[in-house]
C-alpha cells in the first residue's frame, strides 16, 4: 500500500489500538492466522497505526521558562545563592564555568483535564438512524457510533441493553458459494458478498467484520418499534376479521 494512501480507519482511541496490535501478534505467534490471516481488519490496523505514528509530535525538548545563574564571591571559593537572569545573558556566559553556574527552569508539567463520562444517550438513535452504507476496499464495514467494547462483549446483548434488537448473519451460511469462493480460492475480501437481511421489517445493516470462521454481517432493528409494528398487524388482521364476520352476518340474513 502506497504511503499517501494510509487512512486511519480504526475506531479506538490509541490505548486500544496498541492492544489490537498485540491481540494479533499474539494470535500470530499461537498459528491462528493461517491459512487466511484476518485479511482487511488487520490492514487496517497497521494502516492505522502508521498514520498515527507519523501524527506524533518529536520529542523536541521543552523550552525553559527563565534562566537563573550564580558566580563565586569575590575571594571566596563558595557559590552565591541562584538568582534570575536573561536568557541572552546566559547564552552568552554559560561557557564561562571559572566564574558561573546557569540552569534552566521549566514550566510544571499541565495535569491532563479529566476525561469526561461516556455517554451513551442517544445510542440507539444513533445506531438506528439511516445512513450510506459504505463498505471498505475489502468488504467490511464498521459503523461510527458503535461503542469500542472489551473482548469477550457480547455485541447481541449489549444491544439489547438499548432496547436494539441484534441478529448476526454468517457468510458461510447465508451464502454457501461466497464461503467457498472466500475460504477455498483464498479471496481476502468479501466485498462479492451481500448478506441477505433477517426475516421481518425494520433491520439497518450494522457492521461486516471478520471472525474465525469467516465473515460475519450484524444487523440491528429497534425492538420497540418492531413491538408496535408487531401491534399494529394484529390489530389491522382483528380489524379484518371484525369486518369479514359483519359481511357474513349481512350475507346470511
């Protein structure tokens, strides 16, 4: 990949990209990542850090606040107490070690502002709301909104938390001749592959994203609406059989 075509596409901050990193090198090292390896999501991993590497600032050294200096008494071998001085003038003596003695003072480090408390409100909305769906180079797709969680989250349950139903899709079973074509021909990518949503109305396509046995497609719907929806049939097929026994009762008299 060409260096002017890095993107950071990763959606953790940098603490957790780091430990992706070790993640994979870990599952490297086990022999986990043969014959396919993790394809994109590794890509994108590297890519992205790469890019952020490069965006750190050098570890120029800070520059000093105000000089102090001292010289010797005049016959004696003692030092005199520190005092402050221009910076010119000991740029201009700070060779002269017979007679003084310069350091620099610097500024106290700033205590970082305290990290503000995720907030989730909204989430489902978010998540649910209708967007373009743009998959990457090689097929993926991961949506902005969708928290960065710890390993071993499950995704279906945390959803369910903000009242989102979730329904997973696997490749391989939804379709057996992408599967072939992605595990056999040894395709990286399954951008060939368009996952076949759940049965029932309302599901958004969430994310693509690999997993060990394949690509995986999350879907998600909002329960509540869903529920009312659900209602709402019920109550029209009521309806209609209200009205079917009334032409009935009209027909019969």
């Amino acid at each position: 990949m060409d260096a002017k075509e890095l993107t950071d596409d990763f959606r953790g901050d940098t603490a957790n990209l780091i430990l992706s990193i070790k993640a994979l090198l870990e599952l490297d090292a086990e022999g986990a990542l043969v014959p396919h390896g993790v394809g994109g999501h590794r890509r994108s991993l590297l890519s992205a850090a790469a890019v952020r590497l490069a965006a750190t600032p050098s570890d120029a050294a800070q520059a000093p606040v105000k000089w102090q200096f001292r010289d010797r008494r005049d016959g004696e071998d003692a030092w005199s107490t520190w005092m402050d001085c221009p910076a010119t003038f000991a740029e201009r003596n700070k060779g002269n070690t017979q007679d003084y003695q310069f350091r620099p003072l610097y500024a106290a480090p700033v205590a970082p502002a305290a990290a503000a408390p995720i907030n989730l409100e909204g989430l489902r909305k978010k998540l649910l709301a209708p967007r373009e769906i743009v998959r990457n180079e090689d097929g993926y797709l991961t949506h902005p909104d969708f928290p960065i969680c710890d390993e071993g989250t499950h995704a279906g349950k945390f959803l369910d938390a903000f009242g989102i139903d979730a329904e997973f899709v696997a490749m391989e079973s939804d379709d057996p001749e992408a599967a072939e074509r992605y595990f056999e021909a040894g395709e990286m990518h399954c951008s060939y592959w368009t996952p076949t949503p759940p049965e029932g109305e309302g599901w958004l396509l969430l994310e693509i994203y690999e997993t060990e046995d394949g690509p995986c497609a999350l879907f998600g719907r909002d329960r509540y609406e869903a529920e009312n929806e659900l209602k709402r049939q019920r109550m029209r097929a009521q309806l209609d059989r209200i009205q079917q026994l009334e032409a009935d009762k009209g027909a019969a008299q």
